[in-house]
C-alpha cells in the first residue's frame, strides 16, 4: 500500500456510483491526481443496495433530460470500461390506479416525447400483453418505454472504480472524513484518522451522508436520509425483462437476470435516519403487493430482504454542482434513490463543472443547491 | 459446464472467480466479495461458503479478513413463500391503504 498522500488536486468523498463514476471522468480528462475517500468500502451504501432500475420517465424534464443522457453513456460504458454489467433495456412498465393518475401520466408522456423519449400509453390489455401474468384488475392504463431497464448496480460501480485507478486515482477505503478544512472561503483540505490531505477541490458524493459531510464544511444541505428496504426471491425462469412499478400503490419490482425478482416499496411512516435494519412489515406487505399484482408468485420462496438510504432532497431531485460562497467545493447527492441511474451523465457534467469554473449547462445550474432559496422549479412526482 | 472448484453451490461460483475478484479488485472483507461475484447471495445465505471465502481471502491476501467486519447476514433465516407471509398480513386493499409514507407525503 503507497503512503498516505499528503496532496491531492481533487478529494472525492464516497465511493459509491456517484464518486467512483465522477473520478473516472475527472481522471480521463487529465484533470490531476484525484483521491477518492470512502468511509467503508466501494459500493457498501446505497449503490450496492439499490434495485439496480434505470429509467426515463420522469415528470420533470430535468430528470428525463439527465436520464436520456445517461442512458447514451450506458450503452457505451461495457466498452469504454471494459467490463460486463449486466446493462440491459428491459424497459419499465408504470401502471396507473385511476383517471387522475392516468392524465397525470398523460402529462408526462407529452413532455417526455418532447425530449425524444420513446415512450406511450397503453391501455390495461395492452399491459398485459407485456407481462402476460399480471393482475390488471385495479389498473386504468400504463405509461412503457422499452429504452429504460437495469444494471447490475455493484459491477457497474466496481467498473467505474478500477478504471479510474488505471488511470492514476487513489482509493483510500476504511478512511472516513473527519472534518473539511478551509482558509475564509477556500477549501484546503481533508482530516482523516490516516493522515491529512492539502487539496483545494473536494466533491461530497456520500450518498445518505451527504447531509454530514457537507456540515463539516459549514455548508447546510437540506437533505433527509431514511431507509427503504428491498428484497430478493429465489431464482426461476424468466418470465419478464421489464420493470413494474407503481406510484400510487408504493411498489417496484423487476425480474433479473439470474431469475431472481428484486422489489421495494417506501416503507409507511418511515422515520428519517441512517438505519438499515431490515425490518418483518416490510416483506409482509411487500408479499401481499407481489402476490396481488403476480398471483403465479405465491409459491416463490423469498431469500433475502435489506435496506439502503434514500437521501432526499425538497424536490426528489439532485443537488448538484458548485456551491456560492465556498470556493473548491462541489457536490453531487439528494439523489433521492436514482443515483445510479442519473449517474453516467451527471458524472460528466460534474467533471466538466470541476475542471472548468466557467462551465455550465442549463440542468446543472437548475439543480443547484441556489434553486431553494429562488424557488423550485419544478417537483418530481414519479417516485416511489 | 465448469470442471472447477465449486465454492458457492447456491449461486456456482468457482474457486478461481472469487481468487480472481479478490485480486483484481483488491477486496479484504467476504461482504465485498459477495458484492461482486454474488457468492453468499443465494439460498443458505452464505452459511455453507461463509468459511470458504475467508480462506480463499487469507490464501491471496496473506492475511484475515478484519473480525469487526462480520459479513451481514441477511432475513429471513429460512427463505419463505411469498404466499405463506403474505397470509400473516391484511388483505391487499388495507395494505396500500397505509400510505406512501417516508419523506414523500
């Protein structure tokens, strides 16, 4: 193991999907020695607990934009990286419980093909016809769009990592942030229990502590970490490729490729904080909401079940880019539970706002941390 | 078929994928590992090659995986049909009727 460093041109804090893929394109644009910081180990937090979903249809066009983008770079990324991650359109299945919800829909779709999205409504059967063992019975229509799909969320991470080692960053795992020195203004550098970093760039990717790490900077996130849980069932042939999720009735679940299905919901009530325990309601509910919409899934045995942080922001989107007042400081979190699928976009634009302080792009200066004291532009409604 | 050393029977992973990810990815703790070659993640939940991977960890790295990073076993103990825990629940309306809760509202 090469010493402690004692410099560094840019500290990422994190090294989930977020960190690991912002390295990666700050260390292809030769922007300098970066050094990532990661509390416990790669993909040990939210990224390597997440459902590993990647899709589009958003309701604000910030979100579909960013989406759209990532889903570019998705496609290039098994070559550019090296490394097979189970990349795969599937496409997403969004049912909708009542008229109400289905003109919602019908906004979004509007605006989604606005943006070039391929994306329609269909009617109930026509929903079936996509995942033929379906329960309709409480579904008014759905929204599909066969670009969306999913990822193998650790493989992707790992991936990102190892070729930002390649080409020339550090990772210090095990290595938590103690506190974030400045000089007035400035960021300087890093504390850890190894040692201290001089470093005039950091970037908070620390996904459900984000909120922490930003403090230790005297900068106030209004971030709200809480748990969701999620579980997986034995394997069994494949009877669907897509996503099913559904806003009003709290519920996502796809089938991966192993054969396994993975699902989530957001837990009534649920408390903020940084607990992942998991919980008995949880696959309680979660079988009764399987078995409604798949009745062929009684007899699947269910495996295992955990728990990530979904870090939300005011809006349920991002916060993104440089903060005023506090030169040398980025950020990337509040993600809201879509980090990994937002991330090969907003890594680039991350990597560009770093590297050149005269950047900018219209989706990262909209989802600024600025955007809560001028006002929110819009709120994104299509989470679970 | 692989003519190699089974090490998780529950998801058939071989010897040489796990020593392989240990180097190329330069892991210490068997939860890494389970992360990236899913050794573990199947349905004994790591009981039968929990040991195995340590040992295999020991064999590349030289030395043990950390004793304060225990891998996480995962609930439930037994895995379970969805059928049988979904009649330990209310019915389906009742189940939605509680709500979207967290942070959403």
């Amino acid at each position: 193991m090469a010493e402690f460093p004692k410099t560094a041109e840019c500290i990422v804090i994190g090294g989930g999907i977020i960190g690991a893929s912002i390295a990666y394109e700050l260390t292809k644009v030769n922007f300098g020695k970066v050094v990532i910081l990661e509390k416990n180990t790669v993909s040990s937090g939210s990224t390597g607990r997440c459902g590993g979903g990647i899709r589009a249809q958003w309701s604000t066009p910030e979100n579909v934009r960013l989406a759209m983008e990532s889903v570019k770079r998705f496609r290039e990324l098994e070559g550019e990286l090296g490394t097979d991650t189970e990349y795969e359109e599937g496409g997403y299945l969004i049912l909708a419980h009542s008229d109400e919800e289905l003109s919602q829909f019908r906004k979004n779709v509007e605006m989604q093909k606005k943006h070039g999205l391929q994306v329609e409504l269909l009617s109930p059967e026509e929903a079936k016809k996509v995942v033929p063992l379906l329960n309709t019975e409480k579904i008014t229509g759905a929204t599909w769009c066969s670009t969306d799909g999913s990822i193998n969320p650790f493989l992707i991470n790992f991936a990102y990592m190892k070729k930002a080692l390649e080409q020339g960053a550090s990772l210090y795992e095990r290595t938590e942030v103690l506190s974030i020195d400045k000089e007035g203004s400035k960021i300087t550098g890093v504390v850890t229990p190894k040692g201290v970093i001089s470093c005039p760039v950091i970037v908070n990717a620390a996904g459900g502590y984000a909120g922490t790490v930003a403090s230790k900077a005297r900068i106030e996130l209004p971030l709200v970490p809480h748990r969701h849980e999620i579980l997986a069932t034995e394997q069994i042939n494949r009877f669907f490729k897509n996503m099913i999720m559904s806003f009003e009735h709290n519920i996502y679940f796809r089938q991966v490729k192993d054969g396994g299905i993975v699902g989530g919901q957001t837990n009534p009530g649920e408390p903020p904080g940084t607990s992942v325990v998991s919980g008995i309601s949880f696959i309680k509910e979660m079988s009764v909401k399987l078995g409604h919409f798949i009745p062929a899934l009684g007899d699947v045995k269910i495996l295992r079940q955990w728990a990530g942080l979904y870090c939300m922001s005011p809006d349920a989107q991002p916060i993104l880019g440089r903060v005023e007042g506090t030169q040398g400081y980025f950020h990337a979190c509040g993600f809201s539970g879509h980090g990994l699928m937002l991330a090969p976009r907003v890594s680039v634009l991350m990597a560009k706002a770093i590297s050149d302080t005269s950047f900018h792009d219209p989706d990262l200066d909209r989802l600024g941390l600025d955007r809560f004291e001028k006002g929110i532009a819009s709120f994104e409604k299509s989470v679970v | 078929m692989k003519d190699l050393k089974i090490i998780c029977r529950c998801q058939d992973v071989t010897e040489e994928e796990i020593v392989d990810a240990i180097r190329k990815y330069g892991l210490k703790s068997v939860d890494e590992v389970k992360r990236v070659t899913r050794a573990g993640m199947g349905h004994c939940q790591g009981k039968t090659c929990r040991k195995l991977v340590e040992q295999l960890l020991f064999k590349v790295n030289g030395f043990w995986p950390d004793p304060e990073e225990q891998s996480t076993s995962r609930p439930p103990l037994k895995s379970l049909p969805i059928k049988l825990v979904a009649a330990s629940e209310e019915d389906f309306d009742a189940v939605v009727a509680r709500g979207r809760g967290g942070q959403h509202g």
